[in-house]
C-alpha cells in the first residue's frame, strides 16, 4: 500500500491546486465550469511533477481534454440507459461528467486501477442555484450514477471548493449547495479516500493516454487524466 504521508500529500497538493483555480475567479482568470476542469488538470500536472514524497513517485502519466484534443468522440457507453432529458443542456447537448479522474497505483504488494466522475459548479457560499440550474445539475448527477456510484460534485467558489456526492445531490432539493458539505475540507478527505482506495469505481480504468482517451468518450466526459503513484520494492 502507499504510505499515509504520501497519501496526505499527494491530496493536499491536489486540493491546494483546485483552490488556487477557483480564487482565480476573483481576477476574472476563470470564465466558466469548463475553463475550471481545463486549468485544473494542468495545475494538477504542474503541482504533482514538482511534489516529493519519502515513500512513493506521483505524477500525472496523461490527461486528454476538450481545449486541446476536442470533444469526446461518441463511444459505447459503459451501461445503457434511457434518455430522459431534453432540450437545451439535455443529453444531446451535454451529459457527461466536466472531470474524469483515474488513479493508477503500483506497489510492491498493491497494484489497482480505478476512478470517480467529477461535475464541476460555479457558486459562491451564502448562494443558491435557481431552479431551472439545480434541476439541470440533478439530471447530469443522474446521468453520471447511470455510470458510476462514484460519482460526484465539485462546488467551486472564490473561498475553495466543495465536494459533494453526486448521490447526495441528485436526491436533495436543496439549491444551498455548500450547506451540503457534510464534513470539513471535503476535496481534501475525498482524495485521501481515493487514493487509499475506500472510494473508486474499478471499471474507470486506464493505463496510458490512448486507454484514457476511449474511457473518456465512453463516459462522455470532457476532460480526463491519468495519475500514476508507485512505490519501489525495498532492496
């Protein structure tokens, strides 16, 4: 398994990264929920390339995204549903998840792969969606669990971000979504769980960029990326 310490790093590396992206909505630096995904996944691979841990190597192996490589082709997806939404922001617009995200973890007595689906929000605390957006954003959660149960949502505000389960908001009727966070620094502890493997679907996998790259259209999503961690057998 992977040392706890790396673990904690690796994760607050990673939330650092997301607040640092959405305090650049105080500069105007970041326009909407997919300029958020796309500078995410680069400041992820920036901030994981400059990281150094005792115990294990992290970096981000590949990342595919909409800004760069063009939406996702269409695919088989991963499980069959009925389409149940329509008109503008419906499925035919967009249904995919803003983030795929997998993990590959490589020790000397742990080998796994798996991921989670991210849905990316804009909205600052003390505010609520109106609800023609909080019935849109229920229909992508419920697009995202047809999926996968590891699904969730990143509400990003200039304070941080908010981690949500997809579950949790596709089933509430509450618009305050940040009064949702059900323990403190949720990004943080959702990553700590990823990558100690309480929380990932082993069917998001992947193993290099052109794997990604079908995974991403498989689960219609419009960025994706593949981050490595492995630890050295002992001498």
């Amino acid at each position: 398994m992977l040392p706890f310490n790396d673990i904690m790093s690796a994760a607050n590396v990673l939330t650092e990264a997301m607040n640092d992206v959405a305090q650049d909505l105080a500069v105007g630096d970041v326009a909407d929920e997919e300029d958020f995904s796309g500078q995410l996944i680069g400041r992820w691979k920036e901030r994981l390339s400059a990281m150094e841990t005792e115990g294990s190597r992290w970096n981000v192996k590949a990342s595919v995204t909409e800004h760069l490589d063009g939406p996702a082709l269409p695919s088989v997806r991963l499980s069959s549903r009925q389409t149940t939404r329509h008109g503008k922001g419906s499925e035919e617009s967009w249904s995919g998840a803003d983030i795929l995200v997998v993990v590959e973890i490589n020790t000397p007595d742990y080998q796994t792969r798996k991921g989670i689906l991210i849905q990316s929000k804009r909205l600052e605390k003390g505010k609520s969606l109106n609800r023609a957006a909080a019935e849109d954003l229920r229909g992508q959660c419920r697009d995202m669990l047809n999926l996968s149960a590891s699904s969730f949502v990143f509400v990003y505000a200039e304070t941080g971000v908010t981690a949500l389960s997809a579950a949790l908001v596709e089933g509430t009727e509450r618009r305050d979504l940040h009064e949702l966070e059900q323990w403190p620094d949720s990004a943080n502890v959702l990553f700590i769980d990823f990558f100690k493997c309480w929380a990932g679907d082993p069917r998001l996998k992947a193993t290099n960029r052109e794997s990604l790259a079908i995974l991403r259209s498989q689960c219609e999503a419009r960025n994706a990326v593949l981050i490595e961690a492995s630890k050295d057998r002992k001498k």
